[in-house]
C-alpha cells in the first residue's frame, strides 16, 4: 500500500472520527456526506462510495472478460449493464 498522504483524526470517547477539512476536500464530501472504510491488510482506507462503487464494478467487468469469450464493443456494453444490475449500481 503506498501511503502518500498521512492525515490525522481524533477518535472521540464516543468512537466517533471527523475527518480533518483536508481529507473531506479529497473525498469531496461535506456536511452529513457519506463515506466507506474500506479494511485492507491492517489498514482501514476511508473512500468515497463512488470509488468504492466504480472499482467494484471495474474488478467485475474484468473478472467477467476473462471468464468469457467477448468480442464485441456492444457484448461488453452489455456485459456491463447486467453487472450493474447484479451489483445494485444505477
């Protein structure tokens, strides 16, 4: 994992964290936003849900490609509309 940025949080006595202004800009979340943790090997990655959707969707279609026999621009387009479907991404 490359830590390119190391941005501090408080853990409150209620388990609650704020992300610092700086991470916030990055996710470009505000105010009642939404994020994703995301646990990966020891480390706990906040994430906007976006990402978190399009780099689901992204290892699916992969995934999907290599287990079959696409060859057409139209058969991936397809492809890619029934994994959103399967994966509740509108």
């Amino acid at each position: 994992m490359d830590l390119t940025k190391d941005i501090k949080a408080t853990v409150t006595e209620e388990g609650q964290i704020t992300p610092p202004k700086e991470a916030r800009d990055i996710l470009n979340v505000s105010g009642g936003g939404q994020v994703s943790l995301i646990y990966d090997g020891g480390f706990v990655i906040m994430a906007s849900p976006f990402t978190v959707a399009l780099r689901t969707l992204q290892e699916a279609v992969n995934k999907k490609i290599d287990e079959s026999d696409l060859g057409t621009e139209e058969e991936i387009v397809k492809l890619c509309k029934e994994i959103r479907r399967e994966n509740g991404i509108h």
